[in-house]
C-alpha cells in the first residue's frame, strides 16, 4: 500500500521564472519581457504561500499514512508487510526533515535580508 506524491514542477518553474525576472529587474537589467497575455497563458501566477502549503500538507498526510500502516500492522492486519511499514516510515521522516532544512533556509535568509542595510 504504497502512495506516490507528484510534485508539480510547472508551478515551481513558474515561480523560478517570476523570481528570475524580479532579479534582472532589481539589477537594472533589460530582461526580456514577454506581453503579459503570452505570460499569463505560458504560467499561471503562483503564490509562494500555496506551494508551501502544499508541501507541508504532503509531509503532514505521509506521517499520517505511515502511522496508520505502522498502527495496522502492530494490530496484525495481513495485508500490511513490515517492509511497506519501514518504507512509508522512511518516507515519511526524510520528508519531514527536508522540510525542516527548508525551513531552516528560509529563516537564515530572512535573517540576512532584516540585516541589510539600505
């Protein structure tokens, strides 16, 4: 009983794109700059808050899901092999902890643009 989640990476090329294009303007670049019909049909606009939300609602439903396995095979369940518990466990703590080193980027970045003076 294994679950695979997706991750869908036109919305975080699209966010790369947008990022992208706020650096060249931050650096007084003439970045090319597509019509903004062409860029709303090519990417639809992503919010950085739904991405993150999104991820952390992944890592909270695969701790679920190995909780659930891990309870149902201590209560004998015969369609639970131990090797789909230790997966879905596995899984389960490599998400979390890659979601605590995100969070631990974030934080030092905010911390460095709070102290740059202007």
């Amino acid at each position: 009983m294994a679950v695979e989640s997706a991750i869908d990476t036109s919305r975080i090329e699209a966010m790369v794109a947008q990022l992208k294009a706020a650096a060249a303007r931050a650096q007084g670049a003439a970045a090319p700059v597509a019509p903004a019909s062409a860029v709303e049909k090519a990417a639809p606009r992503v919010d950085f808050s739904d991405v993150l939300k999104g991820a952390i609602d992944q890592v909270n439903d695969s701790q679920k899901q190995a909780a659930k396995m891990s309870q149902a095979f201590a209560l004998g369940d015969d369609n639970i092999n131990l090797s789909d518990v230790m997966v879905a466990s596995q899984k389960a703590s490599i998400s979390f902890q890659t979601s605590i080193q995100v969070r631990n980027k974030l934080v030092s970045a905010y911390r460095d643009i709070m102290t740059m003076q202007v």
